[in-house]
C-alpha cells in the first residue's frame, strides 16, 4: 500500500490524468494513430477490441499486437498498463476463434455452481495468456422487466439468490490466482425499465427497500466475496438521488455522487475501483456538455473512465490545476486504479501463469461449454407430447426468426449450428428467412419436423416481433402441421408473442454449444435437465 501511495504521491496532474483512462483500441484507427494518443495520454488502461480471425492456432499475431500496445504503454507511463475487454461469455466474448461460453443465464438455467467456477476459472487462465488482465465482467443485474432489449439473457435469472450463486462462482473462477480481475456491472443495476441505456439514461425506479433486497443485496455478498471492481452504468436510481435531476429527468449514475460516492463507496463500503460504462453512450453524454463530461464522472466518485476522447486528458488537466476537481479527489481515483493493477498482479515480478498448454485449456475450456449448453435447455412445454422427436432421419423445416424489429438485414449465425447439428444427426435440412406464409403452406407437409427459431437483437430498442418475421405465420397454416416446435434462442419470454405455443423451448442464448443442445433435446440425444432461472408470470415459474 505504501509503494503505491509513494508512486501516486511522484505523479504529475498530467500523469494522473492519465492513469485514470481506459481508452479504446480500435483496429479502424490504425497502429501509428493509436500508438500516437497513448504517447499523448499516456493512459492507465486500455480496451482490446478483439477480433474475429482465423483459428486458435493463428491468433499468435494478434497476442503479439496486445502486448505491443502494453509495452508501449507502460514505457510512456511508467506503470504497468492494465489491458481490459468485456468477457462476459468467456475468451470467445473477444476472441473468436476462442470457446464462447453460453450466455449468463443459461448458466442459471444449469444451475451448477462447480461448472460456471471452472469456466471462469479456464477463462482467466487463457485470457492471461491473451494479454488481458481485467474483465468486465460477471454482469449482475435482474431480468425484472421482461420487455427490456439489453439485460434479457446476459442476466444470470431475476433472483438475487441465484445471481449471487452462479454469477459469484463465475468472479470467483476468473479471479482465481490472480489471472483476471472481475468487475461487478451495470450499478445500479438495469433489468427494471424497458429502455436500453445506450439510447438514453435509463431508470431502476424501485424504492430503497426493494433496492437493497434485490440489487444491493447482490453487491453487498459479491463485495464480501472478493469483488474487485464495478461498473456503473448510465442508468438513474430515483430513491436514492434527492435533488439529482435535470429538466431531461434523474441523473445516470456515471455522474451522480449520491449513487458512486454516497450509496456504493458509503453506505455499501466498497473500496475498490469503480469504472464508467462507455462514456460515449447517449445515457450519459446527452447529459452534460462534452468538455465537462470526463470531469462530472470523477467529480461524482468514479475511478477509472472507459473510453473517453482523446480530449478528455485536457480537460481533466485543465481541472485539476483551476480547482474545479480537486488534486485529492484525482490521486484517491488514481490510486484506486493502482489497487486494480496489484488485484491482477502487475506489481508482481514472479507472478507467471501456472504451467499448462494453452491448446489444452482451450479444449477443456470447450467441454465445459458443452456441458453447460446441454444441462441448459428448457422444454417449457410439450403439451402434444411430441418431444422427443423419435426418429433416426427425417426433414426439417427450420423457418428463421430474426434480424430486429426495424428491418435489419438477417443474420445466420445464430442459426448456422442448428442446421449443421441436424445434418450431423442425419436429417435433410432447408430453411428459410423470411418466409410468405403461402410459401409455408405449400411446402410444409414435406417435411417430418418444423422448427420455428426466434432470435432477437437484445442490443437493441425492442424484443417483439416484426412484420418481416411474423407473415410465416399468417392464417395459421403452419400451425396445423403435427409437429411445430417453437424456439426462442436468446429472448426466454417469447412465449409472449407465440401464446400459441404447443410445444416451446428456451435455449437463453445463440452459442454455438446451445444450438447444437437444443437439436439433441428435440431429438432426444440429451435429457432436459434445465431449470427455469426466471419466472414469467402466466406462463410458467422459476425452478429453484
């Protein structure tokens, strides 16, 4: 700790600066551009944007461009630089070519506690050998609001109990010897209105005492647990923010001091680093003027920035040195960030990964997936019996759901494993994006099997269905054929628009392992052993 204090207390305000940035690799800037801001700037963190190329044997040259700009970095500094990305569904989160893990709540849906822990666990280790030291990650929040477009299936459930239980165990494997320092997020928490936060700053409108049984509940256990970060998200928390408004309504957290430096370092006593969610979300800097925005959210409490403009080091310079943010409240942000960098081991000059060949974890690490994905999916109903499918052949008829409610262009990989696994599986597969319902009807007695998969873009302003997708079902031919299995991959109340439903799956998600799951669900390949991780009132209950 004193070390610590001895290098914030030899940092200039320009140094301090810095340390508290986490700005953004982007591969669209270009190396020389990039190369010439962190020699600016000088920042304390950086983002790795990821990539999506080749095959686990390939990504040497991409590991190689990682540390570059880490060395780089640090020589500039002359602190080690702490490399972050969001790894919410393991390396597969930023690295393609790396396992995907299924989505947070089908973590909830398999409900094993020692499964998620060595996911984690794996996860930490490989992307340690990746050059990343930080994630942002386990997300924590409640799918409360069905109808929200960004929380859905990257909660764990809508239960604290379980949130804290699967989502703990995840922080616990990645933060295991130190590979990975975790990071709680989005505080307050988002789940409750059915806004996306990106857009605009959304609202947690429940009292203080639904509050801290729900969402506080689940920091408090996670911070006695170890947590060693949280991000607070542009998303406003009435109950706890008198006075906190503008004419456009309640403030984001990112710049509220009730909500940073009142309620999460006082009343819940966290004491470790607090990080912005991108700073160049609508939430919060539709709030401020651009100049004052990095200024506001250390003003407010917060710790580290991520993503900030270039310019934000200038104007953070500019106010310390006329008093507008004072020099304490910089230095107790940057020695925060340093607290960070010691979680995750940089100070230490014999910490190295444990002895183990990265092609090895990589394929334990893909089991594990598997695991999860097939103790995941949940047949919610089955009303005409006709799950499973018992056939050894057949033809099936998979009708695409997908692309967002405002017509964009369709995409295939949330379906691509399904068809394959089917074809694996010996049937004869054809599907269609888009279908006319004439279409359907001339067509469908040919087949023994018809899969209606509904993927929605959560990232997005809404879940419902649109018209491009829905004309499938017009006058309800489709519906008579004897075996119609509706799917919903990543939205698990689609039950909402399909009420009609006989026969319904959840998957809670599109990785590839859950696609593959669910084909041998339907054909019985692999029991059900899922567990409804959230309740959706008349439709069906939580599984504890």
């Amino acid at each position: 700790m004193e070390d610590l204090k001895r290098i914030i207390d030899s940092m200039t305000v320009e140094q301090l600066c810095g340390q508290v940035l986490a700005y953004d690799i982007q591969p669209r800037d270009g190396e020389k551009e990039t190369l010439g801001i962190i020699e600016k700037i000088k920042p304390g963190a950086l983002f790795v944007c990821g990539t999506e190329k080749g095959s686990v044997k390939d990504l040497e040259p991409f590991f190689r461009s990682v540390e570059k700009y880490r060395a780089f970095a640090t020589e500039k500094s002359g602190v080690p630089c702490l490399m972050t990305t969001d790894i919410e569904n393991g390396p597969g989160s930023f690295c393609k070519p790396l396992p995907e893990l299924p989505n947070p709540m089908a973590w909830g849906a398999c409900d094993d506690e020692k499964l998620v822990e060595r996911a984690g666990e794996l996860t930490g280790r490989i992307c340690r050998r990746a050059g990343i030291h930080y994630t942002l990650g386990p997300v924590v929040d409640l799918s409360l609001n069905f109808r929200n477009p960004l929380v859905s299936v990257r909660s764990v459930s809508d239960s604290p109990d379980r949130v804290i239980k699967i989502a703990g165990a995840y922080l616990r494997g990645v933060q295991k010897n130190g590979y990975l320092a975790g990071c709680l997020k989005h505080f307050p928490g988002d789940g409750v209105d059915e806004r996306n936060q990106h857009f605009l700053t959304s609202v947690n409108s429940l009292s203080k005492e639904e509050w801290m049984s729900t969402y506080g509940r689940i920091y408090k256990e996670l911070f006695a647990q170890g947590a060693d970060s949280v991000m607070v998200g542009h998303i406003g928390c009435p109950a706890f923010q008198s006075g906190e408004t503008d004419e456009y309504g309640v403030l984001p957290a990112t710049l509220s001091k009730s909500l940073i430096t009142d309620l999460l370092k006082g009343e819940l006593g966290f004491k470790g680093c607090v990080i912005s969610d991108a700073m160049s979300m609508i939430g919060a800097c539709a709030r401020v003027p651009e100049d004052k925005l990095a200024v506001s959210f250390f003003k407010a409490g917060g710790d580290l920035m991520l993503f900030p403009r270039p310019e934000e080091h200038g104007y953070l310079v500019q106010a310390v040195k006329s008093g507008e943010l004072s020099e304490e409240r910089i230095k107790d942000a940057a020695y925060r960030c340093l607290k960070l960098k010691e979680k995750a081991r940089l100070f230490d000059e014999n910490f190295k990964v444990a002895e183990s060949d990265f092609e090895s974890d990589v394929a334990e690490l893909g089991e594990v997936c598997r695991e999860i994905a097939e103790k995941a999916v949940k047949i919610v109903r089955n009303n005409q019996g006709i799950l499973p499918v018992k056939k050894e052949k057949g033809k099936v008829l998979l009708l695409k759901f997908g692309g967002s409610y405002f017509n964009t262009a369709p995409q295939e990989a949330p379906f691509r494993y399904i068809e394959s696994e089917f074809k694996n599986q010996g049937w004869q597969v054809d599907s269609l994006f888009f279908a006319k319902h004439e279409r359907v009807k001339e067509i469908m007695n040919d087949y023994d099997l018809i899969v209606i998969a509904s993927h929605s873009n959560y990232h997005g302003s809404t879940l419902r269905v649109g018209w491009d997708n829905i004309m499938a079902l017009w006058r309800g031919y489709v519906l008579q054929h004897k075996r119609v299995v509706f799917v919903g991959l990543d939205d698990p109340y689609k039950l909402f628009d399909f009420p009609y439903a006989k026969t319904y799956i959840n998957t809670f998600g599109t990785a590839p392992e859950l696609q593959k799951a669910l084909v041998k669900v339907i054909l019985g390949k692999i029991r059900p052993q899922a567990k409804n991780p959230i309740e959706f009132k008349g439709f069906f209950d939580r599984e504890d």
